[in-house]
C-alpha cells in the first residue's frame, strides 16, 4: 500500500443536490479509516447506476483516496458484479438527509428535540443568509414595508378567470433574476409561455414578439432578460416533479395550475405534497390555484374563495388573492394569508396587449 507522503487525494467540493445524498455526502470528506474499501463499492455503485462508465468511476474513487490501483480493483467489481447497495445500507444509512428523493419515512422514533437542539437550529437559521434564497416583495414594487417569501414556504396566487393570474406571476419572477425559476406552465403551449415572457420583459405587442425574434441576430438580446427562468408545459406526476426539482435545484418553483399535477390519481394530496416539496428541497413554490364556484359567481375572490378543501388554505404559508373587473385594466393584489408579515395590498394595471402588470404609482399598502 502507498504511505501517507505517496498518497495524493483531492478534496471534493460539492454543490449538493438532493438526489442520493449519502454519496454525496461520503465525497465531500475524507475516506474514513477502516471504512474506505467498502465506501468506495458504495460510491462506484452509486455511478455505476447514474451511468457513468468504468473509467470515470475508477477516477473519480481515485482521486477521492489517492489509491489508484485499488480504485481500478474497486470498480470492476462494481461493473462485473453489478453490485447495488439501498438506503438501509449501514454506510448510505448513516450518511443520509431527510430531503434526498429516496428519504423514505425513518420515523422509528418521534423527532423529537429539546432546547438545546430547537436553540442551536435557531442560531443557525438567524445567521444564514437568505439573499440569494429568499425575496422581497419591497424590491420588486413600490411599498413601505418588507413583505418577503423565505425558502419552505408555499404561497398561492388565487383569482377569477381572466383576470390575469398566470400573468402576474410570470411578471413576478421574470422580476426576480437572482432566483433561479422553475416555471411549470400546465395548461399554455411552451410557444405560447416563452412568447408571453418575451412580450412582458419589453413591452411588446404579440405580433411585435414575432416579429421581433424572426431576426437571429436579436434572440439572444430578448431571452436573456428571463434566461434564469426554465420552463415545462408536461404536467407531472409528484413523485417526477420532486425528482426534477431535486436535480436541478430551482429557488421559486411555479405551479401553473395546481390541477394539472397528479398525485396517483389523489386530487386532494396535491397541495400537501407541494408543501412538502418546498420544505424537503428548502425551495420557495408559487401555486396558481382556481376559485370555487361561488367565487366565480360573486366575481369577489377570498380566502374563503380557494377551489379544494379547507386543506388548501392551513397548508399555504401565504394567499395572494387578486380581484378586479374583466372589462377594465385596474388589477388589486392583496394578502389574503401571511402567516409571519402583516397584510399587502397593491394596485396594477394590467396591459394585455404587452402582458404586464405594471403597478399604479402611489398604490404600495400594508397594514402591520
């Protein structure tokens, strides 16, 4: 074997997802003695089933220990073999966190935590920085108050039809460029998503969208006001749509409409399972919910007006309701939920033609 002065390793540094985060965990420190030959299986498995071919594994379980010949060993016993390790294995058990995909429900014992754990927790939350995870709805419109959605949390957008609800949001995060956007547009072709973008980040006409990105040489100028903004028109299962969002790491997911993801068939599930994905993979979800029947009747939306059970409105961490006239511009947005701000009330116009809502000057309210 190499002595330690021969032995020459590389530190991984990892930009986790939450997809088989053990491995990921395991890469990201050192090999542990008495435990690195049969980590090293557990790592080139892992690979082995994501795809990667031999040789890629036996580097990278080489660089990970600086043992070359028994990384070379160590994975063609993994392709000849075909070894597969599952989450009760002892050395992916222990290395596992609760918002991998595959977490399933290790709830042996209540968790449960005193004082000492909920103080330590806390002081690690008051000093995390939630810049580039968080927003504020301050920096985006007019108002005299802070009224910010923290990663965790789901928040839905509610209003009769046509009133524009798609629209706002699709404003909203086109406005937020540091935050990287999922944007699940289920029920509008991708064609139809991508040129509305387009017309409300530069205040064009349809036809002038057209227009506008037949020439080559302009496409690349159009898009790159919402490139941090990726878009699906597949309407998803859970199960998938945690998986992507796993993956890819967005921080706002939108949900465009909640009726058009399917839960095995569970229409009630839904908003659960959307709550549960924004706590898991710690992202923020905007949720275009429809109104009930006598919402569409009163042509008044509340927070009573949520299309569902009552389930809808104790699982959201904010509503956002917005009403106005389907035959005039005026659009009011207010705070129908907001379980840590105090109550938002904004006023916009809603141009059609260009797609935006573009708030009336001196309208920013809120109410502590």
């Amino acid at each position: 074997p190499l002595s330690a002065k021969q032995t020459v390793r590389s530190q991984f540094r990892l930009d986790p997802n939450s997809v088989v985060t053990c491995m990921q965990n395991v890469l990201s420190k050192k090999p542990i003695a008495g435990e690195r030959n049969i980590t090293m299986m557990r790592i080139g498995s892992w690979m082995r089933r994501c795809g990667m071919p031999m040789d890629v594994v036996s580097h990278t379980l080489a660089t990970w220990t600086g043992l070359k010949r028994e990384a070379e060993e160590c994975a063609k016993k993994v392709f000849d073999q075909g070894y597969e390790y599952g989450c009760t294995d002892s050395i992916m058990a222990k290395n596992c966190k609760p918002n991998c995909i595959y977490f399933k429900h290790k709830d042996y014992n209540m968790n449960v935590m005193n004082v000492e754990d909920l103080a330590e927790k806390f002081a690690e939350f008051v000093q995390k920085d939630f810049s580039s995870s968080s927003f504020n709805f301050r920096d985006v419109y007019q108002m005299p108050e802070d009224f910010r959605v923290l990663p965790g949390e789901l928040v839905i957008v509610t209003g009769n039809t046509g009133l524009g609800k798609s629209t706002f949001v699709m404003n909203l995060v086109a406005n937020l460029p540091k935050m990287n956007t999922l944007f699940l547009s289920l029920e509008n072709t991708w064609h139809l998503t991508f040129r509305r973008f387009i017309q409300m980040t530069h205040g064009l006409t349809k036809q002038e969208a057209i227009d506008a990105f037949k020439n080559p040489d302009d496409r690349a100028e159009f898009q790159k006001a919402f490139e941090h903004i990726q878009i699906s028109c597949d309407p998803p299962e859970l199960s998938r749509l945690v998986e992507g969002i796993a993956r890819s790491k967005p921080k706002i997911v939108v949900v465009d409409t909640t009726d058009m993801v399917f839960v095995k068939g569970i229409q009630n599930e839904i908003i659960n399972g959307l709550k549960a994905v924004a706590q898991s993979q710690d992202c923020i979800v905007i949720a275009v919910h429809h109104v009930n029947k006598e919402a569409m009747r009163e042509g008044i939306s509340r927070i009573t007006s949520l299309k569902g059970t009552t389930n809808v409105v104790q699982k959201a961490d904010k509503v956002l309701a917005i009403n106005g006239e389907n035959n005039e511009v005026r659009r009011m947005v207010h705070s129908e939920k907001a379980r840590d701000e105090g109550y938002m009330q904004l006023m916009f116009e809603f141009q059609k033609e260009m797609m935006q809502f573009n708030q009336v000057a001196g309208h920013g309210g809120f109410n502590g």
